[in-house]
C-alpha cells in the first residue's frame, strides 16, 4: 500500500456509498451500468474500511414524473409516488453518490424523473428561501456516464455534451455536490462498456475517479 493509499484508508472509515445504475434494460440479469457500480464499489472498499456500499437498480423501481403538485412541500417526499421516495430516502442517507448512466436517447427516463422529483422537492422552499439547505445538500456525487462508441477521446467529449452536461445540470438543483475528474471533464467521465473495452482503460479510469473522489473526502474532513 502507498502512501496515498494508507492516507485514504486512514482519512476515512465506515461510510456509505450509493451507486445509482441507471439502465432501464429488462433483458439482462446484470446491465453495463450495475457492473461499472460494482467497479466503483470494488474500488471504494479498497480505501474505506468497513464502507456500506449499495447498489439501486432503477430498473427495479416504477417511478412516475413529476407533476408538480406540491404535494412534497411540507413532507419533503412524494406524495403519489413511493417508489420514487424509496430512492430518495437511500440517496439522502448516503455519504458518496455514484450516478452510472448508459446513453439512450439521450438520458433514461427513470433518471430524468428521480432528479427532476429530487429538484422540485428543493426548489419548492429554496425559491422562497434562499438560504434553505436540503436534505441532500452537499452530498459528495460523481457521474460515470457510458456508451458503446465511447471508443477515443473525441467521441467521449460528444457524448459529455449531451450525458455528463445534461445529468450535471439537472442535478444543480438538488444540491448535491459533483466532484470533477478534473479540468476538462468537470461533469464526471465517460467510459466504454467494460465487455468491450479489451485494454483495461474503463476499470482503470473509474478507479481513478472513485481515488479522486476519496482524496476530495479526505481533505474535506
């Protein structure tokens, strides 16, 4: 173990990390999405001892969208959907989020309508107080996006655009904290399915963001 290793593994202990897989595939006993979570989970368990890591499925779950009914108000929950408030509650116990999400057309649904819930549940006391701090406010949040023709640097930047950006945005509202990979991808990174990618770059690159991300946890603790 190297000194930056000993440092993570000292700096943190027992948190609970959340990776959200966000396939809506049925046809598949384990999608691309939920082997990039057990990736992020494999790599986070070296650093963070006795680390409760989960893994939702929102394939699993019926969520519905939002219909603006205010319903969430006072209750801060979903007051016609609890497959949706389900999510939510392991989301706002959770120290580290993960969101892994596969490109459709361009972002799954189910994604779209856990965040735009978990956005209008803040956004409903934020805009008349601005000082208002959620429940998910500052929870650490990092998004690993995937495509089969993420295949160079190039193609992985356009897939950014209209994955990482979209996610990052609609989750500005929530108040979760992203964590950059760095400069340039400042909305997470996008990475090939692991079947296809033959020389390792996948795994090697999310076990570098999930270090990243340990190191932000260390400092800021």
């Amino acid at each position: 173990m190297n000194k930056n290793e000993q440092g993570l593994t000292t700096g943190l202990s027992g948190l609970r990390m959340l990776c959200i897989s966000a396939s809506n595939r049925l046809d598949a006993a384990e999608t691309n999405s939920s082997r990039k979570c057990r990736v992020v989970l494999d790599e986070a368990g070296k650093h963070i001892t006795e680390m409760q890591g989960r893994i939702i499925e929102l394939r699993d779950y019926p969520l519905n969208p939002c219909t603006a009914c205010s319903g969430c108000k006072n209750s801060r929950r979903c007051a016609i959907d609890e497959a949706f408030n389900q999510v939510y509650e392991e989301v706002i116990a959770c120290d580290i989020l993960f969101i892994i999400c596969p490109h459709y057309a361009p972002i799954p649904a189910k994604l779209c309508m856990l965040m735009e819930k978990m956005g209008q549940i803040v956004s409903i006391h934020s805009s008349k107080d601005k000082s208002y701090r959620g429940e998910t406010y500052g929870i650490r949040t990092a998004i690993i996006t995937h495509g089969a023709t993420a295949v160079d640097e190039a193609a992985r930047k356009r897939k950014k655009r209209f994955l990482n950006d979209p996610i990052a945005n609609g989750l500005h509202d929530t108040q979760l904290k992203l964590i950059p990979f760095n400069n340039e991808w400042d909305t997470g990174i996008c990475v090939q399915p692991i079947e296809m990618n033959h020389d390792g770059t996948t795994v090697m690159r999310i076990s570098e963001y999930v270090q990243i991300v340990m190191n932000v946890l260390v400092v800021s603790n």
